[in-house]
C-alpha cells in the first residue's frame, strides 16, 4: 500500500522490485497517482484497476489524465464502479479513455459533438444528447453489468472503513497528549473509568480535528477527517442517494454544517442544543423534502426513537464509547420501510484511538466496560 508522503510512497514501490518470484500488487489512492506518475510508469504495471472508476470521469482533472497515461503502458485493464454515470452520458468518455480507446476515440470534442446537442450562449453548452443507442452499444461492449435485483446473495448491512492520515503538526499534537495520558496514568494509584475516558475523549477530539488548549480555547488542528467526509459524501450525492452523518462533538458538528453550506447543500440535524419539540419537523423535513440531501446528528442525541429511512447510507464521522448508542445509530436507517441494503461508512484517523474504539463497539463491547482492565492498549 502506497501511502505516507510521496516520497515515502516512492521508496515503497522501489522496494516492491527487489521481491522474487511473487505477484506484485501496488495500491493508491487517485488523488496521489498523478504526484508520483513517473515512477508508476517507470514500475511498468502489466494491469492496472480503476476502483470507483467515476472518479476519473472529468477528462481535464490531473488524476483522469494520469490514468489515461497509466493504461496506455498497461497489458490489462479493468474499471469498477456502480455508478459509471453520475451527471451526464458525457461521463462514460474519460473512464474508457483509460480502459480502451478504440471504443470512444481519444477526443473528448468529437465525442462530445456526436453524443450531445450543444447551444446556449456561444453554443458552449449541453442542452439535450443524440445517438445514445449507440453510446449505450459501444459502453456495454466491453461492460458486465449486475444489478442489486440480480446479486441476491448482498448482505443486509454492510460495513465500509475509509482511512485519512493527520496532518504532521496534528499527528504532533495526538502524540504528545497520548504519551502524556500515559504517563499520567502510570503513575497514578488508582485506575478509574472516568480518568480513562477523560483522556481517551482527548485524543478522539484531535482526530476529529479539534483540541482544547489549556486556555480551555477549542483549537482547530486537523481537517484530514473532514476532507475525507467531503470526498465520500459528493461520491454519495453524485450517486443520487441521501446520507446520515453521525458525530459526537459539537465543534464536529458546527464545521460539518460549514462545510454542507459551503458546497451548497441542503440538511437537517438535530443536536443537544436543539429544543425536543422542534426535532420531530427536523426529521419531517428530511424524511419528506427530495432537496434536503443531509441529515447531521449528535450521536448521543439522535440515536434514538427517529427514523431516517429515506438514507439508505450513514457515515460515522466519530463514536462515542457506549455499544448501546452505536447500534441505535445504526437501526436509524434500517427499519422497517427500508427497501434497500444499509451502507454503514466509518471515517477513521489512522493509527489512532479510532480504530481501537470501532474493534471495541463491533465486539458488541462498551469501552467504558473496558479501559479499567486493558487502558494500556490505547496509550502505548
């Protein structure tokens, strides 16, 4: 797995030719296969797969043009995704540019002009498509199709983890404050749950991106975790679907509603700082409005009696440590009425409490039940 800074993600491909005898697998993300696209085509992959190939449908972004360039070296090549149009016919273009050329042709304008209608001002803009029988022929030509009605053996509810690395300075922070905990704990005479918790909920703070300063200041230290949410959640809404988000924090809270307002997106939340009797029209209004695309809740609040079943998708930006209040999340959106399997999307901070806390919850454990007993494998 290609991961850490580019140039460590450089070393560890090198270090990939020095093994014998073996298949050689190199997995990265797309945002960083075009920073280090010398040294992929230099590493010469004999295949290379497009995983949620719909993100390189813009032909002109840097990670579409990397690939186009990739497959051009490569024997074999392979895209996956469920959603190969998002937007638009238009998107089918850049994916098979990648995949094989002969299908679409190497100029996004020629295809353009035979498969849309353009006018508007200058007549720059797409106002209805032409020949799509075509499209549709040409695409399913070297395409397997499987639809959900077909894949009967999905599972009900399915898990997803998606990993983000803290920034340097706020991988600095985690640090200290952990070795502090430690140490703090270590030399106290009695364990309890509470001081455990205590500096467990610290750290869990800082991967969420924020810390109080000793000033008693909330300080913004990391926005990994939001980027991270920002990437997943346009890959969701791109797809046509609604999504739940769950989080503990209320800062959490208030800079993912920034983020929501800045891309222009319609939600709902419910918080504690929201009165009981306006929750129910919070709800309404999700549940109800096609344009309201984002429910946002506390999960220590809203993870009880509602139900939010018109997502079929919810993402744990962060937990707290009680098993009871994660599952109640969980059956928020899969409830009766429900129609479609149950997306569950965990958002974790690598190397970090995250992953502690999310082994513990799916062991049907409460941290809280735990930390007297084993506190040391969160803080060492």
């Amino acid at each position: 797995v290609l991961e850490g800074s580019m140039q460590q993600r450089k070393e560890t491909l090198k270090q990939l030719n020095n093994i014998q005898g073996k298949l050689l697998i190199a997995v990265i993300n797309y945002e960083s296969t075009w920073r280090i696209l010398d040294d992929l085509l230099a590493w010469r992959p004999d295949m290379v797969i497009a995983d949620e190939s719909q993100r390189i449908k813009t032909p002109s972004a840097k990670q579409s043009k990397a690939m186009h360039k990739l497959g051009k070296i490569a024997k074999y090549k392979l895209i996956l995704t469920g959603t190969p149009v998002q937007n638009q016919p238009l998107d089918f273009f850049s994916q098979y540019k990648f995949l094989d050329e002969t299908i679409f042709g190497t100029s996004y304008y020629a295809f353009r002009n035979r498969y849309a209608i353009m006018g508007g001002y200058g007549g720059y803009q797409v106002i209805g498509y032409q020949n799509l029988d075509e499209l549709i022929k040409k695409a399913h030509s070297i395409a397997f199709r499987v639809t959900k009605e077909e894949a009967l053996d999905l599972p009900e509810q399915i898990d997803q983890y998606q990993y983000c690395e803290l920034e340097l300075e706020a991988a600095r922070i985690y640090n200290e404050v952990k070795r502090q905990s430690y140490a703090e704990l270590k030399n106290e005479q009695e364990i309890t749950v509470r001081n455990v918790l205590t500096r467990l909920l610290r750290l869990q703070q800082i991967t969420g991106g924020f810390v109080n300063t000793d000033a008693g200041i909330q300080q913004h230290v990391s926005s990994a975790k939001l980027n991270l949410l920002k990437e997943i959640l346009a890959d969701i809404l791109e797809a046509g679907k609604k999504v739940v988000i769950f989080a503990r924090f209320l800062p959490e809270i208030r800079a993912i509603l920034k983020m929501l307002e800045n891309m222009r997106l319609e939600y709902s939340y419910i918080t504690g700082e929201v009165p009981n009797e306006e929750r129910g029209e919070k709800v309404r209004v999700f549940q109800e409005d096609p344009n309201c695309k984002v429910f946002v809740a506390q999960i220590q609040t809203a993870g009880l009696g509602i139900t939010l079943h018109t997502a079929d998708t919810a993402i744990f930006y962060s937990v707290d440590f009680n098993y009871a209040n994660y599952s109640q999340a969980r059956a928020r959106i899969h409830r009766i009425g429900q129609k479609n399997n149950c997306t569950y999307v965990h958002l974790l901070a690598k190397g970090t409490i995250d992953e502690h806390v999310l082994q513990a919850l799916q062991h049907k454990e409460d941290v809280a039940r735990m930390v007297v007993d084993n506190w040391r494998m969160y803080f060492e």
